[in-house]
C-alpha cells in the first residue's frame, strides 16, 4: 500500500515550485505538507507559467476543503485522494482544472558504503500508481483526526526512541508496525488473538539477543562456580538446554530469568566468599580516606621573547594574576616597564603582518603611548592577545561577563574505546592551527564535545569527559546537556560559575539513516541561553561514501528542517536565524574528488590548498546547496579521515569486502562550521586535529572561539513618575525581490527579543514579476508599522536584532526569512540596509531598504565592551610615536546589486562622536566576508544591469 504519487510529503515550496517549472503544462500540480498548519497541506498549481498555492485544511471532523477559493462554496472531503479527484473537473473555483499529477521521485535506499556496517535492510520509499491522480491506497498521508492506527503507532514509536541508544530492534518494529500490523488486525478481528506476526518479527529482532545472553549466561554460571564451596551441587543438563534450545520466546524468558537470578545472587556470593576469606587469614582492611579535589591551577607567569624596532630584542611578561605586563629589554636585569591592565587602553592586531601586534596604554595624564611588538610566530602574538584579554576579564569590576570561550570537538571513535587520555583533544595540541604551550591549558566557559561511532554508554562517557577535564584544569565542570541518537552524542559541559547563566535548554534529535526511520546515521541539538545570547549547537553523522554528495545535502536539509530547538516563538524561521551563534559540526562525511594515488601525494607535500579546492563540502558550499553563510577556519592540517588505526603514519584507502574492494579516499570528514547574527563578536581562536589518538580510523578535531556575550539589560535610570520616552524604529521603505512563480500579494512578519509582541505590515504597495521564476515586492512607509521596543536605552538597542519574515497572503507561508542588526541602524537619520533572505536552508531572495533607529537624548549612554578593546589593522601607514592613529572601517555589508549609491555618509552608530578606539574596530579575516553579490543573474536583470 503506497500514498499517491502526487502527495510529496513535506517538501519545501521552493522545491514543489521547481518540480513543476520542469513538468511545464498547464494543469500540473502536486500536493505537499503545508509549513505554516500542521496537518493541512498544500496544493500547487502550475498556470501561465505561475504557481498558485491553496491551502486544503482539514475541520473538527477531519474533513478536508479548499481554502480561498472566491465565490464557490466549500466542499467537505473525507480523504485526500477524494478531493483531488472532484478538482479533476472544471468550474471547481481553481485557475485551472487538475490534469497532470507530479510524481514523487522513487528515494533509493541509503546504504553504509563506508565500510560501516549497515543496521537494518533496505527500504524503498514507494511511490508507484497505475492510472492517473485518484488512483492507489491512501495509507501514509496524515489525515487530521482520521490518521491510521498504524501510523499512530509508529509516531509513538518514534517518540518512545527519540534519545534511545543503537538497536537494530527499532528498524524491526518500524517494518512490523508499517506492514504487518494490519494483518494481525485483520487476523483479530476474524478471532484469532494469536498475533502471529507480531510473534515472528520479535524472534527475528530478538535473535541476536539470544546468542548475546547464552555467551552471558555461560561467563556468570562459571564465574558462579568458582565462588562455590566444592559441595555445592552443579546443573550441566540445565545449561546444556540452555545453550542448544531453539530461539523461541519463552526460551528467552527462561533466560533472561536465569540471568535475573545468577546477577542478583552473584554479589552476595562473591561478597560472603571475600568475608570468610578475611576472617579466616586474619586479614584487615586498610581504610581508604577520599582524595581531596585539586585545587585550582593559578596561571603562571608567561614570558615572550618580542622584537621592538628594527633590530631591538625584549621580553614581554604577563602576569594575569596581579594584573601586570612587563617589558624588559635583552641583558636587562630588570623591567623597563611595567604597565597596569587598567592603564592598557588597546591591543591591535596587523593583517598584513600576522605575528604583530600594537599596544597602546596610558604612560601620563591626558597623553597615550603605542608601541609595535613583532612576535616568532602568529601562534605566540596569538597566545600573548589571549592572556591579555583573560587579565581583562579576571580584573573587571563587571557583574556578567561580556566575553566567553567556547570549545567545540568532533570525533568519529569508530566504535572502539577512547585511549586513557584526551589531552591533546580537549587542550587544542596536535596539527593545524593550535594553541600555544602557554595558552593551552587555560579552561574555556563552555566545552561542546561532539561524538560519533560512540560505543560508550551515556553516563560513562559524561564522567569520563569530566573526570579528563578535571585532571586537566582542576575544575569540576557541570553538564548542561547531553544528547543522543544511538551511537551519536553531544555533550555540554560549562565552569560551575556559570551554571546559573544557563537557561531555556532543549536537546533534540532527527534520525537520517535508511528511510529516515534509524538513527545509524542523523544528528543531535542541544540549544540554551547564556544571560541574554542564544547558541544552538548540532553534531551530526551524514551518509558516507564519495558517491554520495546528494545524500548528504540531503541529510542537511532534512536535519535543518527537522530539529526543534531554540525560542518556539521563532519555530517558523530558519534554524540558522534562530540564534545569535550556531556552530555545527560531525562527521559530514563529504570526500575529495580526486583520484587517491594524487591524494597521498599532496598529503605527502603538505600541498592542502590543491585538495581543498576539490573537497566536495567546499564544492557544495561554493554551489550554495548547504551551509549557507556559514564560516569555518582555514584548515591547515592533514586529512582526518581514513587512517590506520594504531598509527597516524598511513591512511587505509582500501577496504576489503565480500563483494570487492571498496576505495575510501583520505578527506576532511570531520569539520566544524559556525554562524552568527550580523555585528556580533565571534573569533575561531583555534582549528585543528590531533596526532597521537589513534584508536580510531578518524582523528579527533577541535575548535576554540572568543564569544561575545550580552547579559539582561537593567535600565541605569530608574522610572520616574512621569511618561518614559520610548525608542522607536522607523521604516522608509522596503524592497524584496523573492525566488519564486506565485503571485501572491505578501506581508512582513517582525520578530525579536525586544518587542512585546509580533508585528506585522500591510499588504505589499508594489509588485512586479518581469523576469520569470522572480517576484519583486515592495513596501512604502505608511504600509510599514513603526516598531517600539520595551526598553529605549543605546546600550541594550545596540545588541538587539530583528527577524523578518516575507509571508503570503492566502497561504501564509514563508517566502524568506532574514536578521538585521540595530547597531547600525541607530540614529536621527535612515540608514541602508541590505541582506539575503533563507528559508529551509535555501537562499530564497534578498531585501533592502531604510530605517532608522531613534533613541531619546537621555538614554544614549553606553560602555565599551571587553572584547572591544582588541582591533585589527592593516600597516598602510607609520603611526605617530607617542598615539595610535587608526583608519576608519569600512562598513561592512552586502553589496546589493544596484546602482543606487546610499544618501547619507555612514557614521558610528548613536548619533555619538567616536572615540579613537571605536575607529580602530574592523573584523578579523577570520570572520566571513561580505557576499559581492547574487549568483543568480536574475536579481541583477531587476536593476537593469546587462
């Protein structure tokens, strides 16, 4: 039994629109899952070359009718097939009768090509009827309030295993509750309550489980036997029986009752066999009094050899804890100076030279001092910009902390233990960009260890992670989250100072294995606050094999578009909007292109940038099919998929197999990805592998990050009795140009932290659709709502972001979805913004327009952040002596594709004279760079641009 054909179950809109732009006739159409009622769907029409969208909803009863039809009364529906079969025929209200169904594609079976075993058979997602739209069985499509029994079941199923561990068990009773509960129902209903299917597929799932529990039974009947006193009678025939029996049910209960008895009983046998031992030798027991937990680490001094000048030798030594950086010159004895962190006014970082730095402090009154610093190496400047900004830190006066380090691993263990330490995993040491000696074991705030082909059991993993970082940093971090889908794990560790900073925690998970049902392969979310900044992190598993690029974009999509995590307010949007910092990471499994004999000989060259331009992540991304916008550090290390296990001296490309031999080319399989909200603070510190943890075929891979954070704003000026003013964001215009062949008239959905509620835009003044497959909207300010936040002050506007969603009209699902920054937008004057627009993963169009941001007089005071102090600056010119003269930013969005040039000269944000520091501010090139434009040639045709 099979759904029909032309019901493409919760496809995206983009994705329909394209199924039908290919069938090209009039009349096409199909029917998916709708994205903004849950158990209603959609109908797409294809008509002159335009999509039209209906919703079909379903009533109290679970009758089915079309939505938004003018003028023609409504008719109720039992199924869905029913429905489509009455709009088969004319004068129904639609544009157009429906002619000619869109078949769903036949999905193949994902199997394990990696060498991995694979859990389960093949499943083949089935989509054939004969004859035209109404013909076939209506079973899989879930009918509001009439949904099978059968489908009931194995949701429930499905939430039952939403965290459970590895079992093949799942796979068979997703096979018996989808094909073979309905026979047994049958069978009961005729009065036959034996449930034989049912019977038959638990002697098959449980299989396995006998050969476990006989080799179980025989290792506890003989260690039994051994704390038996020599009189103590034996059962052979008992345990022959046991061991020969056919595999039957009642065998295994006979079993596992025995097991039940020999584990029960065991301790106290073994517990009286020790006891009369002791009395009988005379033995005492020595006491063994609790270790006392390590004491925190201090930091130690830190010295670094510097050169000042053209020639001048001198050591720079940082004390965080008193809170001191000394400069002493070569054959000195003694410091030439010695500089206070409260005197040290900034730190700038050179691009141009990447081991240089620029510290400027206060030496007199009224008067600074910079002066130029060039490290050994970029890893030592690096090291020194680190332990400054934790001397910042640790001497503040500050209550919430602006500024964090977050942690990220990802390691594929391949099913084997861990070795007995992870230090070099959890200090960042081994190959590519790594931390320095003297900045390695410095504790970060948050750990997020993610793991894959994890055989450890929960709890043990969790102690054991914690028990390695005590070790490590003497501190007893506390677990946030753990997480898991089988053997896919991800653990949230953070300092103890900060367990109070944490809320609002949700973990979920989404299975991507055969058929989407097992959970071999998938990904596990943990999402929380920290005061007043969201983070969302996912570890994932994508299907492995080189051949396999779509399945895994696949795999991403379905993940992106399944995991629940985060503000449920903001459940309609993109899962990449939905927090201030998403870093995902995994094994993604993507591969490199190339032939493996030239593979080995770059590794050998260290030549990564010829293999990086054939990795098919990079390539993927290029194409921009996943990881929109998403950023990830240089990868400067060697591949970290297949080694030999024991060795990191040689990659094991080939795997031998029954049906021939399989070739897995050495490739970056295990990555860390990261995205943020425009004109946040995110810097990747460190990204790397390690190179003496060889257990597995895979090396661990880590990442640090400098976060900025945001703590809930508490106003300075208490309220008085009289009105306070209020802030308030203004909209002169806005223009939205959307992927799509619908025509529907649309409106703008504004979301954020700092409105009460949800706002919403009229109708869109504007529309065009000159070029096929594009819309173009737009807004005039009448037509936009003037936004008031709940509170007026510069410094909590200036950490605030809206969401903006471009919605439908008739059916009120998303086109597009996009984030804007207020920082810059502050201000007496409207101010150009410009963005992409997302939804489902997919980049669905752009926006742009003007606003401002207007806050009252006595309500634009602010402070700078600690993270703010550390600038960078290309050496375009020589500084004066004694004060930093730093060039001014450029401003830093995305270029849209026009001619239009901005009407007023971009300014530091709050209408407030800048401050020399403020000035030096630019982005790290660590951090992505502006998009130059549209790789879809259409958008530019809008502009008129040949």
């Amino acid at each position: 039994m099979a759904a029909a054909s032309w019901y493409h179950r919760d496809i995206s809109r983009v994705v329909a629109e394209e199924l039908l732009a290919k069938a090209g006739r009039d009349g096409c159409f199909l029917v998916r899952d709708s994205e903004s009622v849950s158990g209603a769907y959609a109908l797409c029409l294809l008509f002159q070359r335009h999509v039209h969208t209906y919703r079909i909803l379903p009533d109290d009863e679970g009758l089915l009718s079309v939505q938004t039809i003018q003028g023609i009364q409504a008719k109720c529906f039992r199924t869905l097939p029913d429905l489509i079969g009455a709009y088969q025929q004319p004068n129904n209200g639609l544009v157009t009768p429906l002619l000619y169904p869109v078949h769903r594609a036949r999905q193949a079976a994902d199997e394990d090509s990696d060498g991995e075993d694979g859990r389960g058979g093949g499943h083949t997602a089935s989509a054939v009827l004969a004859g035209g739209a109404g013909a076939g069985t209506w079973v899989s499509a879930p009918i509001a309030g009439r949904t099978h029994i059968s489908q009931q079941l194995h949701q429930r199923l499905q939430e039952q295993v939403h965290s459970s561990p590895a079992s093949d068990f799942m796979g068979f009773m997703a096979e018996y509750l989808n094909h073979h509960l309905q026979l047994d129902l049958e069978a009961l209903r005729h009065g036959h309550p034996q449930l034989r299917h049912l019977s038959t597929a638990l002697v098959t799932a449980c299989r396995a489980l006998h050969r476990r529990i006989d080799f179980t039974l025989a290792g506890l009947e003989t260690l039994a036997r051994v704390f038996d006193s020599p009189a103590s009678p034996r059962s052979p025939a008992r345990e022959q029986g046991l061991l020969t029996s056919d595999p039957d049910l009642e065998l295994l209960l006979n079993k596992i009752s025995t097991v039940n008895h020999l584990l029960s009983s065991l301790e106290k046998k073994v517990l009286k066999s020790l006891q009369e031992t002791v009395s009988r030798h005379n033995l005492a027991l020595p006491s063994v009094a609790a270790a006392p937990p390590p004491a925190a680490k201090p930091l130690a001094v830190q010295s670094f050899e510097v050169k000042v000048g053209k020639s001048q030798r001198a050591a720079l030594t940082v004390d965080v804890e008193l809170g001191t950086v000394a400069i002493t010159k070569r054959g000195s004895g003694s410091p030439e100076e010695t500089i206070p962190q409260d005197k040290i006014l900034q730190l700038i970082k050179y691009q141009s030279v990447q081991s240089k730095v620029r510290l400027v402090y206060d030496r007199e009154p009224q008067r600074s001092l910079s002066r130029d610093f060039v490290f050994p190496s970029a890893r030592k400047r690096e090291a020194f910009c680190q332990l400054l900004q934790l001397m910042k830190i640790q001497h503040s006066n500050l209550d919430e902390p602006d500024l964090i380090s977050v942690y990220v691993g990802t390691w594929n263990m391949g099913s084997t233990p861990p070795p007995r330490s992870l230090a070099s995993w959890l200090t960042s040491r081994g190959l590519g960009r790594t931390q320095d000696e003297t900045t390695a074991c410095i504790p970060h705030d948050i750990y997020v260890i993610g793991t894959q082909e994890n055989s450890l059991g929960d709890r043990e993993w969790v102690e054991f992670l914690r028990a390695s970082l005590k070790t490590l940093m003497a501190i007893d971090y506390r677990v946030v989250a753990l997480q898991c889908l089988w053997s896919i794990k991800i653990v949230v560790l953070v300092k103890p100072e900060h367990e109070r900073r944490i809320s609002h925690v949700h973990t979920s998970s989404v299975k991507t294995g055969i058929a989407n049902t097992l959970g071999n392969k998938g990904a596990v979310g943990v999402s929380f606050l920290f005061n007043g900044t969201s983070f969302g992190f996912v570890n994932c598993h994508l299907a492995s094999g080189s051949e396999k690029t779509h399945r895994r974009n696949q795999n991403y999509s379905d993940i992106l578009r399944s995991l629940v995590l985060g503000d449920k307010r903001l459940g309609a949007f993109d899962l990449t909007l939905r927090f201030t910092h998403l870093f995902w990471f995994g094994d993604l499994n993507y591969r490199l292109d190339m032939d493996v004999q030239d593979i080995l000989a770059h590794i050998t060259k260290k030549e990564f940038e010829a293999l990086l331009a054939v990795d098919q992540l990079n390539l993927e991304r290029e194409k921009n099919k996943v990881f929109l916008r998403f950023s990830e550090g240089d990868i400067s290390f060697p591949p970290t998929y297949r080694y030999e296990r024991g060795s990191r001296d040689s990659y094991m490309w080939q795997k031998f197999k029954p049906t021939g031999v399989r070739i897995n080319v050495p490739s970056w399989c295990d990555r860390i990805l990261w995205k943020s909200h425009p004109e946040t603070h995110v810097v990747c510190n460190s990204y790397g592998c390690t190179d003496d943890i060889v257990t597995s075929d895979h090396s661990p891979v880590f990442a640090t990050f400098e976060v900025g954070v945001t703590s809930q704003f508490v106003p300075k000026k208490a309220p008085g009795s009289g009105p306070e003013p209020l802030a308030c964001i203004e909209w002169e215009s806005i223009e939205v140009i959307v992927k799509t062949a619908s025509r529907s008239k649309c409106y703008i959905e504004f979301h954020s932290h700092c409105l009460e509620e949800t706002q919403r835009s009229g109708e869109n003044t504007s529309q065009s659709c000159d070029i096929p497959g594009f819309l173009k909207l737009g807004w005039s300010a009448k037509h936009l709502p003037v936004l008031n936040p709940i509170l007026p002050d510069l410094e909590y506007l200036g950490d605030q972001h809206l969401l903006l969603s471009i919605k439908g009209v008739e059916s009120c699902e998303s086109y597009g979805e996009c984030c804007i920054a207020m920082r810059s937008m502050i201000g007496s004057m409207a101010q150009q913004f410009e963005t992409f627009l997302f939804h489902r993963g997919e980049e669905t169009g752009s926006m742009r327009g003007w606003m401002k941001v207007r806050v009252p007089k006595e309500r634009r005071s602010t402070r700078e952040r600690l993270y703010e102090w550390i600038s960078f600056e290309e050496e375009d010119a020589e500084p004066a002596a004694d004060t930093p003269t730093c060039p001014k930013p450029p401003l830093q969005r995305l270029r849209y594709p026009s001619r239009v040039q901005p009407r007023h000269e971009p300014r530091p944000w709050g209408d407030a004279e800048p401050s020399p520091a403020a000035l030096c501010r630019s982005r790290p090139r660590s951090l992505p760079e502006s998009a130059a434009g549209y790789t879809n040639p259409a958008y530019f045709i809008f502009e008129g641009v040949p």
